[in-house]
C-alpha cells in the first residue's frame, strides 16, 4: 500500500480528555460529593449501605418508588405520543404556520414552571373553569401530576425529536416509492427507523424528566409522594443529607439504565446521511396534512390555553373573586431596585450560560459522535454528558455547595460567582443539547470523514468545513435551550445564589413564599416574555442561517 | 472551529471571575426567613446606624436557609441569621454551626423571647402562630359551619376539605402538631390527628400555601399561619381568620451569630440592633408579637386575640422531641393516601 499515513492531530488526542475533566468537575465530582454520603454516617464515617437499609425500612419508600414510576412512565408514554407527531409536522410536511407551531410548543421552556401550575389550576383546580373536564377526578394528585408533567417534558420531547427527524434521505423515499411503497409503508419503514434513535433519546429524557422532578409534585401532586419529594423531605425538612443522599442515588437508576440503552442505541446507529444523501423534501398529502394541522392546532390551543390563564391570573385583581384587571401586580417589577436587579442576573446568567453551554456542547456532542479520542475517555464523557439529567437540581446544588465550598479545593474562590452559578447552570441542562448534537452529526456518513482523511484534513479541519456548517442550524437551538432554561431555573440554585447574584426565578420563589402570588405570576410572565424574545432571535438567526446554506437544498 | 470555541467561552466566563477586593465599605453576609419587606426595613434601620457596613440579605424560606447553613458548615458564608424558627436554629445548634452572644438590650426582651441558658445563642425577633383560614364563600355555597375548635377540625362535615403542610418539610406544620400534642396530650393528639386525618384532602410542602388556598377557594379549609392569611383578606380574599378557642402552638423567630463569621464584630453589631427597642417597633409592624412585651401595635386585619390564646410550650422538649414526631407522623400519615373528596 503505497497511501501514507495520515498525519495525527492533535486534536482529537488532546481535546477529549481536558473535556472530560472539565465537565467531570462541574458534574461528577460535585454530584459524586453529596452522594457519597449516602455510604457515610452522620460523623462522617463509612457505614456501607447501612443507610440504604435504613431507607428501605422507613415506611412508604415503596410506594413513593411505585408512584414514581408509574406517574413517569405514562407521562412518557403521553408526551411521546403527543411530541411525536408534533414534531412530524415541523419538520416533515410543508403545513403552514410551523415556524408559530414550534414557538408554541417551546413556550412550556420558556415559562417559570409556576406559570404552568397556576394555570393549571385556575383551569382544573376547584374553582377551576373547565374543572368538569376531569370527570369528577380531583387535579390535585395522580391526574396533576401527569397532566403537568406532559406539559413539562412535551417541549423536550419535540426538539430531540424534531432534532433526529429533520435530516434524512430523500433517495430512500424515491427508492421505496419506486418500489411501489405507499406514504404509510414509507413511513414506517423508512422514516420510523431512521429516527429511532432519536425516539429513544426523546423518551428517556421524558421519563428521567419526570422521575426527578420536584416542583410538581409539590404544586399538583396533592399527598401523592414521590421520590424526588422524598428527598426534599430529608434534606429541606430533616436536615438529613445522608438520606437525601440515598434518595439521590436510588434516583439515579433510571439514568444508568437509559445510558445502557443509549449506548446500545448508538453501536446499532447508522448514517442516515451519506456523501451521496439528498436533503429530504417535504411532501404534500391533502388528507395527512389536514388531520395533522388539527392536531397541531389542538395541542397548540392546550399550551396557549394554559399560559394565557396563567398571564390572566397575574393580571386580575383577586382570583377568582374579583376578576377586574389592571397592572397593579407588574408596578413592583418596575419599582424595585433588587427585583430588577434580579432580572438583570438573569439575562446575564442566561447569556452566559448559552456561550459557555453551547462551546462545550459542540465539542463533546462532536467527539461522540465522530469518535475521537481513546474509547474509554469518549465513554466516560458519554456517562458525564448523561448524568446531570438525572439528577435533581436540588442534588446538584447541594453538591456544588460541598465540593466547591470547601477549603481544600483550589476551585474554592469560584464560591458565591455569578461563574459558579453559570457553570451549574450549565451542567444541569447538559444532557438534553449534547443529545441533539450527538443525534445531528450521527446521521453523517463516515465517509466524509474517510475522505476528509484521504484530503489530509484533521479533525480540526473537518470539522470546521463540514461538522460545523451542518451543525449551525442545531447550535443556535442549543444556545437557545441554554438560555431558556437558564431564565426559569430554580432548585439548583437555592444553595448558590447571594444578594448580589440572585436570580430572576430565585425572586420569584421568594414572592411566592411572601404570599405574593400576584406578584409572583406576574414576574413570571416578565421571565416568560424575555425568553420568548429570545426564542424569536434564535428562530430567525437559525432560518437565515438555514437559507445561506445553498447546499442544503436540492440542486437537481 | 475549536479556537473560536473555547476563546469565546473564556471569554463568556472571565467577567465573572470573583473579584479579589472589595469596596472600602465592609459587607456583612446577612440569612433571613422573616418577611421579606420585614427584613428590608430591619436592614435598613441598621445601614442608617452604620452606614460604613453594607449588608447584603439572602432570603428564603425556614427550612432551606438552615440547610444551606448545614450544607456551608466547611466554610460558613453567612456572618449571622437574621430571623429562623427557633426549632430549625436548634438543628443548627446541635450541629455546633452557632456561636453564643449577649447582644447589648438583651435583658429588656421579653424573658420568652430569648434563650434562656447561660451562653445565650438566640435572640427573639417575633412569633408566629397556628391558625385557620376559613374560606367564607366556598363554606356557605355548600352550607359548611365556620370551625371554633381544633377539635371542631374532625367532625366529617369537613371531609375533603381541609388542607395542611406536612410537618416533614414546614415549620408551620410542625407548630400545628406541636400545639394539638400541648392540648390534647401525648394519645389525644395523635388521636385527633387521626380523625383529622379522615378529613385533609391535601398535605403540602409550604406552611403559607394552605391560607393561599383557602383564599382563592381551591380549598375552604387551610391550617397555617396568620400573615398569608391577612395578606390575602387585604388582596380582597374572602376568607376569616380563626384562632381557635383552646389555644394556638407558636413559635419565635430569633438571630443568632454563626460559627466562623468572617465578620464577626459586624455581626454583633446586627445583633445588637435586632435586640433594640427601635427594631421591635419596626418588626410590630408586620407581627404583632415581638421581643418586647409593651409593643402593642396591630397589623391591618390581624386578628386581635393572637397573643392571649398562645399556649404555653415547652420549647427545650420540642426541640428534642422534634425527630421522633416527624417519625409518627411519617408512620401514620406519610404512606395512606388519604380519602378523596
């Protein structure tokens, strides 16, 4: 063989393990932290699963665990079977009016989770509006629990969808239509297989979603316990972070089990886009479209239905009593030197942890997915990148606290930055992006990179003429998934913020627990309108990007 | 595309750095469950006393602040805690997070409202107290009678409809219980929680939200505390306020100095303040039991007869006594789910 060996670069040696270490810093070891207190005793001694036997004595950890299960596993089942479709039409049919359908869906990111619960509850509650619509069912309790957490995840559930759906092969379907293939058999033989990994990803996500949160719970959940409730129990009420820590690891399960099959998922993965792959074009198919449209409609009126009750609730005078409107709820917004204060930290943490998410996310959705790197550093960064979902934030938090805030650790002084909270911030949300970068650069062929290879371009260079080009559309998202949550994330940090560095969505937890609901919504609302500017920046960047890219269109 | 990449997030992170000097105005790191504009007018009563400190509040809810104590044991960034219950400070305590101080009015408080041993840690700010919100509305639509007595609380008539935190995650749960076992006794209270059980449609994790409930009717019932119950008749709630007859379970506010205050003679200085007279007189404005008995000012709507029903509690037992009823009450009620309406 006469070819000569390609050049190593360096960096595909170099990069994927400062990665790892970065990102276990800011994941692992805080998490790993806390939770190895699970395996301590209150003076700090090593007990061995002494405290798992304590837990599993305590009464009601088997139906908290049952509850848990079951409540994520039909949300999943629900959200999946709502998400999935919805995602169809808005990136595989030519139905008018998607770009405002995406919008819609995402509005449940954009929103403090305490919009939602109120407008859930001005709908359903007992004085709510369509109350009747529960069939005699109280919310307060399993029905809440599921229809909020549908709610919840349904927008996550959209973009990895959305993300896995979007590229395929047009040949494929000029193949199965040439082979007489009717748009159903196409469907499920072309399209269902091609994003199946991206179904996976979206429900695993759904369910962990779901299994760790708390906030729902304890606005709908009525006294239907959880095990993320559990732990706020331990820790929030018994100071007890040796169990908490406990709870914590057995809340981790579920995500173990989702790398496995995510792992599974990936070895059987092929490219769905070749050097020879055609953008796929959306066909029209009158009576398709027409259901689907109505679909899309129905959902949309769902989420519009809930916000807007919840926009009009912080705009009344006194639910449900007096329901003249005015302005009086926003006045202290406005007025308030911390409350505005407060959402200038906001806007500040968002933006930094949309830049700071988004480098990070590229590169190591990148080395996954081009597997770069020694093997055991890409499948440690893989389990790093999988982590922080299933961990609740009230975990994550609390983890930073013991492993930042702490003398011995050189990284002591980054304690009460606005930096730390960024950094947690981003850790938190890692997973979901780092998903739909891995799912977008998997459906490439390897082949490009063999020719690359052939080109002499490294890594580097690869990936700043093909993976880079073909990934923009998809970062701008993650920027934007950054931000948005960024604007509305409580439980993680409660421990971490300071007079100085508090929150937007801090301060409305604040206003809640001042018995100022009235206020509350309505910061709410001001949070939800500057994530939804936002949103509109992300969606028109990514459509012009989209048409500057000539290749991405059919050129026959 | 590496470059850009990494230069942009350093970048994005170096204007966050923390910055090494402060300002030549000292900062002392203040932790607050009080009312938040309680705490801001408290606050800043003693920035006009001292106004070459800068105080800068964190603020949050009972439970949290001491967890977030706990949790910063390694190295404390809080200086003093300015206003937690007493239970939750004794949890503090216990883990030696505290240190003693006699601030400067100690002996002119109220003997009740401050630690009575020999190194005091605490020091009173106010008391808050057991109380039921009666939705009037929702109560005569389906011709429900206003409770007097907490044992009214478990007459049937009231299945479904009675709301209440859980005394694993709230203070103010955990007052309610602490004043049923005062009244009732060891057997009759858990007893009556029985019975009272039958009746709770819902047990939540916030002390303040069952008033909140009662007030915008998703409840008719919510045993909680007086202010969110106030503040929300100020907003225009239908609701009542009712204090009932056989005497209500409280508790005190206090301060105390943390262990390893980076600013210790600043901390004094705020607990010297929190002891005056001057900031009684502030803190009467949102409650009405402060740490100086004289002090009779009424908030708006708050009821009148709050400070003569108060029951007389042993504090140095419930405290000690604080995990074992947490234990009962999680083996009797934790696990049923309880009736539906």
């Amino acid at each position: 063989m006469a070819t000569r060996q390609v050049r190593p670069d360096p960096t595909g040696q170099l990069v994927p393990p400062v990665l790892l270490v970065l990102l276990a810093t800011t994941t692992i070891l805080p998490i790993g932290a806390l939770l190895v207190r699970a395996f301590l005793g209150k003076d700090g001694g090593f007990v061995g699963v002494e405290n798992f036997l304590r837990y599993g004595a305590e009464p009601g950890l088997v139906i908290a665990a049952w509850n848990s299960a079951s409540l994520s596993a039909i949300s999943t089942l629900i959200a999946m079977a709502l998400a999935f479709p919805f995602a169809y039409v808005l990136v595989r049919t030519a139905i008018p009016g998607r770009g405002i359908f995406r919008l819609i869906a995402l509005l449940p990111l954009l929103a403090p989770s305490l919009l939602p619960a109120f407008g859930m509850v001005y709908l359903f509650g007992n004085q709510g509006w369509l109350k009747g619509w529960l069939l005699g069912e109280s919310l307060y309790g399993p029905v809440g629990i599921v229809l909020a957490s549908v709610f919840y995840v349904f927008p996550h559930a959209v973009l990895i969808l959305s993300a896995g759906l979007s590229a395929g092969d047009q040949r494929h379907y000029e193949a199965a239509r040439a082979l007489r293939a009717g748009p159903w058999r196409r469907f499920v033989t072309v399209t269902l297989p091609s994003c199946r990994y991206a179904a996976i990803s979206a429900a695993s996500i759904a369910f962990i979603l779901v299994f760790t949160d708390f906030g729902i719970p304890s606005v709908v959940g009525g006294s239907t316990n959880v095990l993320a409730t559990d732990i706020y129990k331990l820790v929030i009420g018994r100071f007890d972070f040796e169990m908490g820590a406990v709870v914590g690891v057995l809340l981790l399960l579920p995500a173990v089990v989702a790398y496995g099959i995510d792992w599974l998922a990936r070895r059987s993965q092929r490219a769905m886009i070749t050097g020879k792959s055609v953008p796929i074009r959306a066909e029209r198919l009158p009576l398709r479209d027409a259901v689907l449209f109505l679909f899309a409609t129905l959902v949309a009126i769902a989420i519009l239905g809930i916000i807007g009750m919840a926009i009009f609730g912080s705009l009344v005078k006194f639910w449900p009593y007096n329901l003249s409107l005015g302005l009086q709820n926003y006045e202290r917004l406005f007025t308030d030197d911390d409350e505005f204060r407060a959402l200038m930290n906001s806007l500040v943490l968002a933006i930094g942890t949309a830049m700071a998410g988004t480098g990070l996310v590229a590169l190591s959705g990148w080395m996954i997915a081009r597997k770069l790197g020694h093997g055991l550093v890409r499948n440690g960064l893989q389990g790093v990148a999988m982590m922080p979902v299933a961990v609740p934030g009230l975990v994550l938090g609390l983890g930073y606290v013991f492993f930042f805030n702490n003398p011995a650790n050189p990284l002591h002084a980054l304690q009460g930055s606005l930096a730390l909270i960024i950094l947690c911030t981003v850790a938190h949300f890692y997973t979901v992006p780092h998903l739909m970068v891995v799912n977008e650069l998997l459906r490439l062929d390897r082949e490009i990179d063999l020719a690359a290879q052939a080109l002499r371009i490294g890594p580097a260079g690869t990936a700043r003429r093909i993976h880079g080009p073909v990934l923009l559309p998809t970062l701008i998202d993650v920027a934007g998934y950054f931000f948005v949550n960024a604007m509305t994330t409580v439980s993680a940090l409660i421990f971490l913020f300071t007079a100085q560095t508090r929150p937007a969505s801090i301060a409305v937890i604040n206003l809640v627990e001042g018995s100022r609901i009235g206020q509350a919504s309505a910061f709410a609302v001001v949070i939800m309108v500057l994530s939804m500017f936002a949103a509109c920046i992300q969606l028109t960047l990514r459509h012009l990007v989209i048409r500057a890219q000539g290749w991405r269109r059919q050129t026959a | 595309m590496l470059k850009p990449i990494l230069a942009a997030t350093i970048a994005a992170l170096l204007p966050f750095a923390p910055v090494g000097a402060e300002a030549q105005q000292r900062t002392l790191t203040v932790y607050s469950s009080l009312d938040e504009d309680q705490a801001k007018a408290l606050i800043k009563g003693f920035e006009a006393k001292h106004p070459q400190i800068k105080v800068n509040a964190i603020l949050g809810s009972t439970a949290p602040i001491i967890a977030r104590v706990i949790a910063e044991a390694a190295s404390p960034q809080a200086d003093i805690i300015m206003g937690n219950a007493v239970s939750a400070l004794m949890a503090a305590d216990a883990r030696g997070l505290l240190i003693p101080y006699k601030p400067a009015h100690f002996d002119k408080i109220s003997p009740v409202m401050r630690d009575s041993r020999a190194e005091p840690v605490w020091v009173g700010i106010d008391a808050w107290a057991s109380s039921i919100c009666f939705n009037t509305v929702e109560a005569a639509k389906k011709n429900i009678p206003a409770p007097k007595t907490w044992a009214d609380l478990a007459n049937p008539v009231y299945k479904g409809h009675i709301t209440m935190p859980s005394p694993l995650s709230s203070g103010t749960a955990l007052l309610a219980v602490n004043g049923w076992l005062t009244i009732f006794g060891e057997k009759g209270g858990w007893d009556f929680m029985d019975k009272l059980h039958e009746n709770v449609s819902k047990y939540g994790h916030s002390g303040s939200a069952p008033c909140r409930q009662a007030g915008s009717g998703e409840t008719i019932i919510g045993i909680s505390y007086a202010t969110p119950g106030v503040k929300a008749i100020n907003e225009g709630a239908p609701i009542q306020i009712i204090l009932p007859s056989e005497g209500l379970g409280w508790e005190i506010e206090a301060a105390a100095i943390v262990k390893g205050a980076r600013n210790l003679a600043d901390a004094k200085a705020m607990a010297d303040w929190i002891s005056s007279r001057e900031a009684a007189e502030i803190s009467a404005k949102y409650l009405p039991i402060t740490a100086y008995d004289d002090i009779q000012v009424l908030p708006k709507n708050y009821p009148a007869d709050e400070k003569a029903k108060l029951l007389k509690m042993d504090f140095a037992k419930l405290a000690s006594s604080r995990d074992a009823v947490m234990a009962e009450w999680q083996k009797r009620y934790g696990v049923k789910v309880p009736p539906k309406n």
